[in-house]
C-alpha cells in the first residue's frame, strides 16, 4: 500500500462557493488514474472527512485522469467557526490514505 500524495502528481482542495469545497486528486496517466480510481473507495474518504454519505458526490473524470469529490463545508465560509477559509487543508488529509 502506497499514500496517495506519494503516487500522484498532486492533490488539491480548495472553495466551490461559500457552502461546498472540491478535492480533486490529479492522477496524470491514465494508468495511475485506474488505480486510483479503482482503489479509493468512497466509504473511506467519507469517513476520513468526516462527511454526510448522503451529500458526498465522486466524479471520476478519465479524459482528465481527475478524481473529484465535492462536499458541503463543515462550516460556512467565513464565519465565525470556519478554520479552513481556503477549504485547502482537505488536502492534505486525502493525500494521507493509503492505497
């Protein structure tokens, strides 16, 4: 088993709106983007985010060897119990499990 930011070019986190944040995981070949595709399982990404099942939305985008997860923000942007303003520390978490 490998940790997923050591095999792919990058993972990234970032705003999408005030109320969603977007992870996506560029995979760069379509060989790596299989693999990836094919071994993170939803269920431990909801799990590690701590995220409703229910909301959580995968896309696996093979033109762009792209894995996307967008999920509502824990909190708001902005407001006063937001940690995250950027939402670029999801990042960081994902890049952490083990494939």
């Amino acid at each position: 088993m490998s940790r997923l930011g050591d095999i792919v070019p990058k993972v990234r986190s970032k705003n999408a709106g005030p109320f969603w944040l977007t992870i996506d995981i560029f995979c760069g070949t379509p060989e790596m983007f299989r693999r990836v595709s094919e071994g993170l399982k939803t269920e431990a990404v909801v799990k590690l985010l701590q995220a409703d099942a229910t909301l959580l939305k995968r896309f696996d985008i093979d033109s762009l060897n792209v894995v996307k997860f967008s999920i509502p923000r824990p909190q708001i942007q902005g407001t006063r119990l937001d940690r995250d303003m950027h939402g670029a520390s999801f990042a960081a978490l994902v890049a952490e499990m083990e494939i």
